[in-house]
C-alpha cells in the first residue's frame, strides 16, 4: 500500500533515513555531537559567570551612597536609612564610618582603612563572619576592638590578643585589641581593619556621622533602578556596575561570545550535513530519474531532500540533548586538584539551564534544513531522461570534470612527486564541491579557535588588568624575621636568570602621611628606579601630567594618585610634606598617576634615595616585584625564587583569589572549549572522507586490481587530507583574524562604551595551522585505513 499523496515526500524520506544506516549515522552524530558540544559549553560558559556574579553578589556592595557635593559626611543618616529601606528591592543596608589610619604594632606600621561598622548589618553585607579564620567579627561592638584582614596581620606581625595603636594626624589615638581576623581572598585582607561605629566616630572625634551607607540587593541587576531612586533623595549613588566595569564587561562579552562560539560550531555541523547530503543525492540520481519518470514533481523532489535533512536534524537534536545532559553530569562529578591562590578549585563550574535543550534542538533542525537546502535543490533540478542512463549523467552537462589550465598544471607536477600525490590531487581538484566543504570546515574550526584564543585573552586581560597588569606578579620579601632586603642588587641580577622573568624592580615601600596645608591624607610611598618600575608596570601609560622617567633626575620630585591629588586639593607644581614618624621630606608634584584602582588614592611615587633617605636604614629595599611573560606561572616560579634565594615570596593570587578564580576556571572552560571543536570538526572532516571513500569503491577496486598496494591506498587518502589541511588552515587564520578584530571593534562594548580587546600571540596562529594538519590527518586517518582494507573484486563489482 502507497502512502497518502500529502505525506509522500516524507514517505521517502524516511525511508532514505532508514534504508542508508551508514550516512544516517554520520549526518545524526554530527548533529548530536554540535547539540551535546553547545549545551555543555553553555553550561561552562554559565559557570563562568556565575564565577564573576559570585564576586559581585558576596563580595561587593551592590548600590553605595555617599556624600552629596563637597559635603564630607552624611548627617540624619538614620533617617536616610529608614528612607532608602523603603526602595523596593533592598535587602540589607550598613551605615560605614571609614577613614585612614596608621596601624602601629612594635616597631611596624602599616596604614590601613579603619571602617566603623555596626557588625551584624557589615556582616550583611560582605559575609564577613563567614571569612573569619580565627576569632569573632560581632565582638568588635564591645568595646575598642579590632578585626582585621589575614595580610595586614601578616605584615604586622600580630595575633589574636596583641593590642595595636591606631594614629593619625588630626584624629586621637587609639589602643585596640586584635580579636579576630578575617580572610575574603580579595584586596581587602591587606587593607581593612573593622572597628565598630562608636570606636571610629571617638577616633575622628566626629559626631553620629557617616560616610557611607552600602545596600545590597535581592537581585544585584536591579542596581542601577536602585541607584537611581536614592539619586532622587539628594545623594551620590553609584551602582556596582560603575564601580567595577570590568566585570560588566566581562558579564556582557562572556555571553555574546558563548552565543557566537555556539553558532559557530553549528555551522561546523551544517558542513557535515549539507556533505553528506549532496553524496546522497549524487548517489540517488537513477532513483529520482525514476520518480520523475513516474510523475512526481520537482517541488516533491525538493522536499524530500529537505524533509531528510529535518528528520535527520530532529534525531541529531534529540540524541545530541541526552549526550549534552550526560556530558554535563560527567563533568560536573569530575575532581580537579587546581589551586588559585591558595584556594583549591575542586570542579568546574557549571550551570544547567532547562530552556537550552528545546532551543539547541530546533536550532539542529532549523540549520539541518538549510545545510540540506542547496543539495535539495540541485536534485529539483536533474533532467529525469539523462538520470535514467545512469548514475550521475543527468549532471553529466553541467559536473563533468573539465579542469583548468592551472589545474592541469598542478596535476602534471604532482605526478612528478610520485603516483600517490598524483591521485590526491586529482582527487581534490576533480570533487570541488568535497573540497570546498572540507577547506570550510577546517577553515571555520581553525577561525573559531583564533577568534577564541585572541577575544578570550582580551577579556581575561581586562577582568585582571587591575590586579595584575598595575601589580607585580611576584614579590620577593625578606625572611620572616627581617623587615628589609640588603644586596637586593645581586638578588634581582639572580632573579634576571630565569627566562620568564620580563622585568624587575627593587622597592621601598613605606606608609606615611601626605600634608598639604590643611589636608592631610594617608599614604603608601614607593620608591623606585623609575626604568626598572615602568618596566614592570608599565607606568608611564598611566601618567596624566608629566614624565615618569623625571624622577631619576629629581630627588625631591614625586608622582601622586589622581584621586590623592583631588583629595588633597593639590596640582602638578605645588610641593608637599611626606611625613613618616618623625621624618617629614618635601616634594613637588612632578605628575599625576591613574591607575584606575583604589591606589589612586593613596599613591607616591618617589626615587628609590629619597625613600632610604626617609625610612634611614641605608641601602636597602623592603620587597622587590617581578613581572613574568605568563602571569598564570607566579605560584610555580614564586616557589622557585624562595627556594633559591631562602627568601618570602607571595604572588598576585595571594592578594586575589577571587580574581585567580576565575581565570584558573576560564583556562579550564577553554581547554574543554578547544577539545570540543576539535572533536566536531575531526568527526566532519571524517564523514566527509568516508562519504568521499562510498563513492571512490570502484575506482579503489581498479587500482589495486592494477597493482596499488594497501600503502598506496593509504597515502592517496592521507596525502589529499593534508593537501586540503595547509590552504584551510590558513585561510581560517586569515579569516579568525579579521572577525576577532572586528568582532573586538564593532561588538559589544560593554560598560562605558570602551571597544573589547582582541589579543594574540603570533606564535599562536602558526600553532593554530599545525593544529589544521594534525586535525586533517587523524580524522583521514580512519577513512584512509578502511580504504586500503578493501577487497579489490568486491570493491569493483560495487556499483
């Protein structure tokens, strides 16, 4: 019984589906393998964000409010506070008194970030009872108590129980008792010290004032409506998205890139298809001969074909989802020993979202149809008389293989190359449409990865520049029991050994106070030589005024923070006092420093002589800071040094471990990332030389039958893989080139409009071709061993 005529077509299809096992199961593992890659790169690419939002959600205030205009303090703020509780969408509000003081224990000093708090609404909002590594956050109400962050204890030298004093010029000093200490992995540790409302408001000698009110919200993208509605009652109200761009940014560009990175490997997929579906229809041309013959229409013809792809998209959807699902339980169980910081990284994280698996299902579908369009259309197009003669004739006008002047002379010198070269060329140059599909498919895999590579390292790049471009990666410290570094010279030319080291500069650092007539602001000075400093940091690309190298010249010259500056009321030109202990040195404001993180604030460039001058204890420096080529090698080489040198050492992971977090998770995503399209594009390139080897059985069969060994075989199929690897390896460079740098000049920008950063290593996209040929090879592998293990008699009996 024939089916009814509406449902012909998919008759057909199906039974194209059912009856070819062989290229079904090619055309649907190529579409599964696309789904399960997608929805387990969502997943990575979801943890990924959930990285960065768990920063933002317990470690950041998400709305702060200060003081509006020139005003230093906020008054009534208890009133303020009933006020913006009742904005809708606040969960926990903590007034702050915060201000600079010098914390003194013995004969160290530290300056640090005194903040009065009341504990419960702190704890609130930074989660600090839940980073204390010994003592108590809430005992701090009682009393002048102090807890304090796990690295500024370090530097002190202090313990639960020790008594420090807190001084500072024009506030009253004060004796606290160290009762806890705190460890967020975040800059914090180094800078804050908690005191409670009452300690803070007798140290300034102020009234009940604050200086900031800090919210955090049930949803932190409702930030900036928040920000917004505090605005309205007459205050300063910046949202986390202001503060911290480069996390907006990260955000922003992290999901547009995940979308991308998933289209693009569904093309992938579509090459596979629409390869496998234009060998069906080369091979079912007697048979639509027929079917035209018998009175079917070429719109019929046409949706066969297309409902083929369909069907075979549907099915590749479906057992893509379950592969997806189960890769992502894989994954999700497997055990990593990585350490950021300090902090073992135990697993990737990864974030299921239900909605993705009906998604990447119709999207397998939607581009099956069009990778199955082209060749549905070719076969609307055959002339049924000529297709009844035969396989292939009723192209025979329009395919037969009439090479050009320059293809024959490609031919003529490959066979002087030998007789396996020959055929490979001949192979590649005679199937254009095969050759096009497979150049597309490593062109597009190699793209991928540059665009990749270079966009991946540009927004790892912008989330950690202010921690680790504007910092060294290593610090070599004295030991333990010492406060200063002696023959640092011969120290840093050891240093200058290693080959990863890039820069090194030995330091001064001191904290002191910074006066200029009635202001006074605390401050970390750092002497420098300002070459081997700028050479670190880079820090002429972040003067405003000025020339950082001045300050080899001028002994009295200094270098400030932009913020410093404005805090002080202080211009380039003007000259203020450094004021350590007893020692006060004047200097003129040689320029301006931004750096763009909180050092703005504080920040003193100074020669390297004038700090020993100032501190006066002679030829020496307190840490020196070393810049490596790769960043993520700090722990390894930190390691390293103090073993050599039986120094300290501590890397910027030390002082950021969210950060380090975050790119020890971002390698990870990548490296899973890279295995991926590597995966999709060998298991297309491999379809398409099996679907090439169906087709070429005959004529394998001929040229052993004259005499081609198994070797032989082997390396025609090989030879034309690689052939086809080097043009497609390097028009992908060309091309994941040019799309990352426009996708990095017209793509989103993120907070602030500021264009994304496309960065690449050369050396990368000469990998990036190597990887095209590796890739070309083991995926002809298999298809070129199944070739040579043909029978030559069956295989010429073949139709």
């Amino acid at each position: 019984m024939y089916p009814h005529a509406k449902s012909f077509e998919l008759f057909i299809a199906i039974r194209h589906v059912a009856s070819r096992r062989r290229q079904t199961i090619l055309s649907v593992g190529a579409v599964a393998l696309a789904v399960s890659i997608s929805l387990i790169f969502t997943s990575l690419g979801n943890g990924s964000q959930m990285v960065l939002t768990e920063i933002v959600e317990e470690k950041l205030p998400h709305v702060r409010i200060t003081p509006d205009g020139k005003e230093k303090y906020i008054h009534l703020y208890r009133g303020l506070l009933d006020r913006v509780a009742a904005i809708e969408g606040i969960s926990s509000t903590s007034a702050t008194l915060s201000t600079q003081a010098t914390i003194s224990f013995k004969e160290k000093r530290r300056n640090a970030l005194l903040r009065g708090v009341d504990p419960t609404a702190e704890d609130a909002i930074y989660k600090i009872s839940s980073s204390m590594v010994e003592g108590d956050f809430f005992e701090i109400q009682d009393g002048k108590k102090v807890v304090m962050g796990s690295r500024l204890v370090e530097r002190l030298g202090l313990k639960v129980g020790d008594r420090v004093d807190a001084t500072f010029p024009r506030a009253k000093s004060t004796d606290l008792l160290v009762v806890g200490i705190f460890d967020t992995g975040t800059p914090l540790d180094e800078t804050v010290a908690y005191v409670s409302l009452r300690t803070a408001k007798e140290f300034l000698d102020e009234g009940d004032v604050v200086n900031s009110i800090e919210l955090r919200l049930f949803d932190i993208y409702d930030a900036e409506r928040v920000a917004a509605a505090v605005g309205d009652l007459g205050y300063e109200a910046a949202p986390w998205q202001e503060t911290n761009p480069e996390i907006v940014r990260s955000i922003e560009v992290g999901g547009f890139w995940r979308s991308l990175s998933i289209f693009f490997v569904m093309i992938i997929a579509a090459f596979g298809i629409a390869a496998i579906m234009n060998m069906l229809v080369l091979e079912k041309v007697r048979e639509m001969g027929m079917l035209l013959a018998l009175g079917a229409d070429r719109s019929g013809l046409l949706k066969i074909f297309v409902l083929e792809s369909g069907v075979l998209g549907l099915l590749g959807g479906l057992l893509g989802s379950v592969l997806g699902l189960l890769g992502i339980l894989a994954l999700g169980s497997l055990r990593f020993e990585t350490t950021a910081g300090g902090r073992e990284l135990t697993s990737i994280p990864l974030v299921i979202d239900p909605w993705n698996f009906p998604a990447y299902i119709i999207m397998a579908v939607a581009l099956s149809l069009l990778a199955g369009a082209y060749p549905a259309y070719r076969a609307s197009k055959l002339d049924p008389v000529e297709a009844l003669r035969g396989a292939e004739a009723g192209w025979k006008r329009r395919m037969g293989w009439r090479p050009t002047f320059l293809e024959e002379v490609l031919a003529c010198r490959c066979i002087s190359l030998g007789f396996e070269t020959a055929v490979a060329t001949r192979h590649i140059i005679s199937n254009r449409r095969g050759t096009a599909f497979t150049l597309l498919s490593v062109g597009v895999a190699v793209g991928v990865i540059i665009m990749s590579l270079g966009i991946t390292e540009g927004v790892i790049g912008e989330i950690v520049a202010g921690t680790i471009e504007k910092n060294p990666h290593v610090y070599i410290e004295p030991k333990e029991d010492e406060e200063y570094l002696h023959l640092y010279r011969t120290i840093s030319e050891r240093i200058w050994d290693r080959p990863e080291v890039v820069a090194v500069s030995p330091r001064l650092v001191g904290q002191g106070a910074a006066r200029y007539r009635d202001n006074v602001e605390g401050v970390e000075f750092i002497g420098v030589d300002p070459g081997s400093e700028d050479l670190l940091l880079n820090v002429q690309a972040s003067i405003l005024e000025g020339d950082f190298s001045d300050l080899r010249y001028g002994r009295r010259s200094a270098f400030i923070g932009v913020k410093l500056a404005e805090n002080l009321g202080i211009k380039p030109g003007d000259a203020f006092d450094l004021v350590l202990k007893d020692r006060t040195v004047r200097l003129k404001v040689a320029g301006l420093v931004e750096k763009g993180t909180a050092k703005d604030s504080n920040l003193v460039y100074i020669p390297l002589k004038t700090a020993q001058v100032l501190v006066g204890e002679g030829d020496v420096v307190s840490e020196i800071g070393v810049r490596l080529s790769n960043f993520e090698d700090a722990p390894a080489v930190a390691e390293d040094l103090g073993s050599a040198l039986h120094l300290e050492t501590s890397t910027w992971q030390d002082f950021s471990r969210e950060i380090a977090r975050f790119v020890a998770t971002q390698s990870r995503i990548n490296l899973i990332f890279y295995s991926m399209i590597i995966a999709i594009s060998g298991f297309v390139i491999a379809n398409t030389t099996i679907m090439i080897v169906s087709r070429r059985t005959r004529e394998i069969g001929i040229m052993m039958a004259m005499g081609a060994d198994e070797r032989s075989i082997l390396r025609i199929f090989l030879f034309e893989n690689l052939i086809l690897a080097l043009p497609g390896g390097i028009l992908g460079s060309i091309v994941g080139l040019a799309a990352g740098r426009t996708i990095a000049t017209f793509g989103p920008t993120g907070f602030g409009d500021v264009p994304l950063t496309f960065t690449l290593r050369p050396e990368l996209v000469v990998y990036s071709i190597l990887f095209a040929l590796c890739l070309n090879f083991l995926a002809g592998l298999y298809p070129a061993l199944r070739a040579s293990k043909l029978n030559p008699v069956e295989a010429m009996a073949q139709d």
